[in-house]
C-alpha cells in the first residue's frame, strides 16, 4: 500500500499519518503532539511478543535523553486500555502507553506487520528511521539517526546494557 507521496504507508522518507490514542492511565497522544515537540519515537508493541518486551524495558537510555530534550517516546500497544495498563506495568515502563484497540488503525495506517516496530518521525512529520523485530547492531546505531533527525545533541547508546542482548530477535 502507498501513501500520497507515492512511498510505502510508514516508510522511511513518507509522511507520518496522523493519530490520536488514549494512553493508559489517562490523557491522550497525538501526532501533532510530536509535531510540537520537534518531533519523536514511536515504538509499536504488543502483549505475548518477546520482542516487544525486549525492547521496551531497554529503551530507558533513550527515553532519558529524549525526555532531556523535550522530546516524546512513546510506546503504541496494539491492545485495549487494560492491556495497555497491564503491558505498561508488567515491564515497569515510565513512558506513556497508547492504546491502538482492534482494528488497530494506527498500525495500519503505519504499515506495521511486525512487533516491535520503532520509528523515528521528524519534527516536519517524516518517519526517518524505521527498525523492525530487533537487530542489536541497528539499534547501537540508532544514536546518529536521532541526532540527525531531531536536531539533537550527543546522543548516549540508546540501549541499556547492550552487551546482555542477543544479535538479533525476531518480532
């Protein structure tokens, strides 16, 4: 599926569709809401994915520097409110958790297939990184991206304790 620019719906270089989502324990998140900040992560993710839980519970490095910067990181649970709550607090997440309840239209509209799915979305509202399942060497990475499509400062590994994760680990 293509958007209107011609590219593949989430891909690298393609507008970032919009979106509006309940987090849990309240609130709401919106694309817009990135938008604002100069942009953001989104990390989709899903209850019994091994994957998912990998990747979110190492991400702390990356939500501190973002945080530090006004930036958001936030995790998309492919799930209803609940799930999103009880996703949020088995792994201990300090982040925000939207919910993308059934027929998970923002996962369609980002063309997600595969859990997790981290994208990086400019402050113009293109994806400019897109990591799919986890690769340890794309995520060490990840660093240069961030700073170049956030406009950023240093960036620290975005990864806490890299050296204790797999190669890789499909979603």
């Amino acid at each position: 599926m293509t958007g209107r620019d011609g590219r593949a719906v989430g891909a690298v270089g393609s507008r970032a569709p919009g979106f509006a989502l309940p987090v849990a324990g309240g609130g709401a998140r919106r694309l817009e809401d990135l938008l604002q900040a100069g942009g953001g992560v989104l990390v989709f993710a899903k209850d019994g994915c091994p994957t998912s839980g990998l990747v979110v519970t190492r991400l702390a490095p990356l939500e501190a520097a973002l945080n530090r910067e006004g930036r958001p990181l936030l995790a998309v649970f492919q799930g209803d409110d609940a799930g999103a709550a009880a996703f949020r607090d088995a792994y201990g997440l300090a982040m925000p958790v939207a919910c993308d309840a059934a027929p998970h239209e923002a996962s369609r509209a980002y063309g997600i297939t595969t859990v997790p799915t981290l994208l990086v979305v400019d402050g113009a509202g293109v994806i400019a990184e897109r990591l799919e399942g986890f690769v340890k060497s794309e995520y060490l990475a990840l660093g240069a991206s961030l700073e170049q499509a956030l406009a950023l400062g240093d960036i620290p590994p975005v990864l806490e304790r890299p050296e204790d994760l797999p190669a890789a680990q499909p979603g």
